[in-house]
C-alpha cells in the first residue's frame, strides 16, 4: 500500500514538473518531453492526457500549448506593470531615444510601453490599443491620445482588432511593440492570434518597429509569430547573454549610445 502510495507522489510530482516545463516552454511538441525527463512515448502521452483533462494544456495539430486562460498567465495589466520595474523602465528609457521628434507614435500595450510614455515628449500623438497605456498618457500630460478600437481583452486591458478595416490606414512613423517570447529563430510571438495579427499589421505598415523585451522573453516562442517580414526590427533589451541573429530581420540592442 505504502508503494502505490509512493508511486503515486511521485506521479504527482513528475506532472508538476512537466506542467511546469510546459509553462516555459509555451508551445512545444511530446518529443520535447520525452526528451527532457527521459519518459517513453506512452508514458508522455498518458501525462498529457492528465493535464489536459485538468486544464492545464491544450493539443491542436500534434502540439502541446500552455492554457494561459487556466492557469492566468494573463496577469491584470496593474499587476504586471509591478513586475520588475526598474528593469522594465530602464529598458524604455533606452527605447525613448529612437521616438526623436516624430509627431505619431504608436504604443503597445504592455508594461514596458507603460513606462515608455514617460519618456516620449508630451507633445507627440500617442495611439495606443491599451486602455490602461492610454489613461496613463492622460495623467502624464500627453494632450492628444488616441485608442484603436476591438475586442477589449479582459485581464490585459487592451483591444483586439478581429477586422483589420479599423486599423489598415494607419501608418505610423514609429511603433512599440511588447512581446510575450522571442525564440531561437529570432521570431517574435504573442499568445493570442488576434492580437498576433494586429501586432504584425501595424509592424509591417510602421517606418520604424522598436519591440521592448526583458530577458526572460528570449529563447521560447509563444502562439503566434507576429515577425514583419519587409523591414529589419530593432528589439531593445536587458538581455545580459547577446545572441546574434544572422540572416534574419532582428537586431538586438542594449546600450543607449547605440541608438543616438
């Protein structure tokens, strides 16, 4: 009795870990698993079954993704601007040099744009798909905000946009934008294909694409790849350990003196 009762902490506990490692990870395949904690195929298997029945996974096409609704990795936009904020803000400090004196800028929502505005001059449009952003431009000063409409997405605070018709003749001389992963493709990914393809539309409609990322972004994707494929972007970042993405359309920077 005692055995079986062992077996199963340890059961217990294995899923934990792979629940955990899945987490990270955001989407990935069963060999990943496999791989990683030395299991068979069925054992993999009989896992995933169990996360998924809890709600913790999802597995569309032969993949495993992470249930953010389940296990709220949406955090409420406040809570998330509390996350590491000095590292966030001296992130957007460096970011702010590249807005220069151009008139329209977009900006994301995300708590690394949060703190962007307040080093953006006051004088700038600020067009934003964040409520929370766009409040936050009103009680910094900034006299003309202006909110692009959608689908509000509840825990972020920030609008979808389902029909592209609201936003197709926007053309912005600069835009930032947040990201939820960055993997080691160098392709920039958000966890919800709406706001995936809003992202990349106003990436690939924008003179110049600035994406904010701290460290722990780097080296896992998310759902959807929202990477502009007409234009380089510059991703500004914390991230200690460079990485060079050759070939591809992304160049990494992490020192202000780089951008004037």
């Amino acid at each position: 009795m005692e055995e079986v009762r062992g077996k199963k902490i340890m059961s217990f506990l294995k899923q934990k870990e792979i629940n955990e490692y899945i987490r990270a990870k955001k989407v990935l395949k069963p060999i990943d698993i496999e791989e990683k904690f030395n299991l068979t195929k069925s054992t993999t298997r009989r896992y995933l079954i169990k996360l998924e029945e809890e709600g913790y996974i999802k597995r569309p096409f032969g993949e495993v993704i992470y249930n953010e609704k389940k296990n709220q990795i949406d955090k409420l936009a406040i809570e998330e601007v509390k996350n590491n904020p000095e590292e966030k803000r001296k992130i957007a400090e460096t970011a702010s040099v590249l807005a220069k004196d151009y008139l329209n800028i977009y900006v994301d929502g995300g708590s690394s744009c949060f703190y962007l505005l307040e080093f953006l001059d006051k004088s700038a449009n600020i067009y934003t798909n964040s409520i929370y952003n766009a409040m936050h431009a009103i009680n910094l000063g900034f006299k003309s905000v202006f909110m692009i409409g959608g689908q509000i997405k509840n825990k972020s605070l920030s609008t979808i946009a389902l029909d592209l018709n609201t936003i197709k003749n926007f053309k912005f001389q600069i835009a930032f934008l947040g990201v939820n992963g960055i993997d080691e493709e160098g392709r920039l990914t958000t966890t919800e294909i709406n706001q995936g393809i809003m992202k990349k539309h106003i990436a690939q409609y924008s003179d110049l694409v600035v994406v904010l990322a701290t460290e722990e972004k780097f080296g896992y994707g998310t759902f959807y790849d929202f990477t502009p494929t007409n234009k380089m972007v510059l991703v500004v970042t914390d991230y200690t350990k460079r990485k060079d993405f050759d070939g591809l359309n992304l160049i990494v920077v992490k020192k202000p003196e780089i951008l004037k």
